[in-house]
C-alpha cells in the first residue's frame, strides 16, 4: 500500500535562528524530575486544549479540524485492489486528546507518548475506484468516515543541532505512529454514478466489514495523523532551544 498526503498549514514564517521559549500555556518539565513521565503526562494534557486551537507564533496550524488537501490510498492486496483519494478533507476529534502515558528516556534520546481518542470523523469528497473485497467499488462524492476509541502510541527519536545563536536544539530524526481502535463507519455518497440501491448496499457492505477494511486503509490514517503530531513537535523542536524544553532546574512540585 501506498499513500500520500498534502496538507494546507496556514502559518506565519519565523526564520530558523529564533530563540522562543515554551508557549505559556506549556509547563516544562525538569529532566531532573524522577516523576518525569508523570510530569510530561500532566502539563501535556493541561495544553491539549490551547495547543488544538494552532498558535502562529510557533507556526502551529488549527487542528481541530484539521485540514488536508489531499490523503490518496492506492491498496494492491490480492482482496484489495483500491484507488481511493479523499479532497478537501477535515479531520474532527483531535481536542478530545487525552494524554494517557509518557515514557522519557533522555539518554537514549527516545520518547513514547500514549494517546485516547474516543472519536475522529473524517469529512471531505472523494473519488474511488477497484474493488474492495470481493465486489467492485466506483463513486465520487461526499464521504463520511468515523473511527471510535483510538488508541494512539507516538514514537520519536532525535539528535541535537547547534545553530547560529549558540543554541542547542532537538532535531527530530525518526518518528512513528501506531494505533488500534474500536469500530469504523462509512457513509459514502454518490457511489456507481447515483444508484441508490448499489450505493446502498456497498455502504452497508463497508460496515459489516470495518474490521477488514479498516486494516487495509488504516495505515494511511495512521499516517495523516503521525504528520500532526510530527508537525507539532517540529514546530516547537525548531524554535525552542532544548534547554528551555527539558531545563536543567529543580523538579517543581505541583
């Protein structure tokens, strides 16, 4: 399988030699804190809900919803042999984050984050063509497609750069996401050029068989939002010397 992804940032451009610290509505963390992934969990929740909104400053984009231009998936299995492109989509659901576990290993420059989701919808048009299954699948129009109960692990590795200001920064090297989760829906409008009754049925065949289907394109998903989080922490990474992300200060004791 493969996909891609192109998405629309509507951001300001700070240029890459400046110097910000945290966002005030991000409490850093003491990487001398022995609770470190307990004070990671803590102050990342609390910012959940500020950080959603996007933040130009730190070129950060809206992100519920969040908009993609474009997510194709081309699926070649031997069950699927699947062209499916969703336009103009907006993702909903990201602001009922919750921040679930962290595991920090600073030495060994790692990191795990541990996400719920109870719910994203994904609204845009599409364009579809292969076959699914067993059955044959043709459409353009509006789509509907609704995933439950996310179960979000986020992984990253970095290295540090010191750019012209002196500073040390986190430049993110790797980074992946995995998630598993409990029931998907399909609504799509329009399929084989209007029938009703086919149209009809294919959804209902989409529905009965979420588990299947949701295997296949789910990499694609996990993809459009790996790139939010990626982007997130990017943003930050690039402006925000490490000293000022993870200070060399006593464990505050909140």
């Amino acid at each position: 399988m493969t996909s891609n992804l192109r998405f629309v940032i509507a951001c300001g451009f700070i240029g890459l030699a400046s110097s910000l610290k945290l966002p005030s509505y991000i409490s850093a963390c003491s990487r001398n804190d022995p609770k470190l992934d307990a004070c990671v969990v803590r102050h990342g929740q609390a910012a959940i809900a500020k950080f959603i909104n996007g933040d130009i400053k730190y070129r950060v984009p809206l992100l519920d919803p969040l908009e993609i231009t474009e997510l194709d998936v081309n699926q070649g299995s031997k069950q699927f042999g699947l062209l499916l492109r969703l336009r103009k989509a907006k993702i909903h659901g990201m602001k009922h984050a919750f921040f679930k576990a962290a595991r920090t290993n600073l030495t060994g420059r790692h990191i795990e984050w541990d996400f719920e989701i109870p719910k994203i919808s994904i609204l845009s048009k599409y364009d579809v063509s292969g076959q699914v299954l067993i059955l044959p699948i043709s459409g353009s129009g509006r789509a509907n497609i609704t995933i439950t109960n996310l179960e979000i692990t986020y992984k990253y590795d970095w290295d540090y750069v010191k750019k012209a200001n002196g500073k040390q920064y986190m430049n993110i090297t790797t980074s992946s996401l995995q998630f598993e989760n409990g029931k998907t829906y399909f609504d799509l409008e329009n399929l084989f050029n209007g029938d009703k009754l086919l149209g009809n049925n294919m959804n209902y065949f989409l529905n009965e068989n979420w588990k299947e289907i949701t295997k296949e394109l789910g990499p694609a998903v996990g993809d459009a939002i790996g790139e939010v989080f990626r982007r997130m922490l990017t943003s930050i990474a690039e402006l925000v010397p490490w000293e000022f992300i993870y200070p060399d200060i006593p464990p505050t004791k909140d």
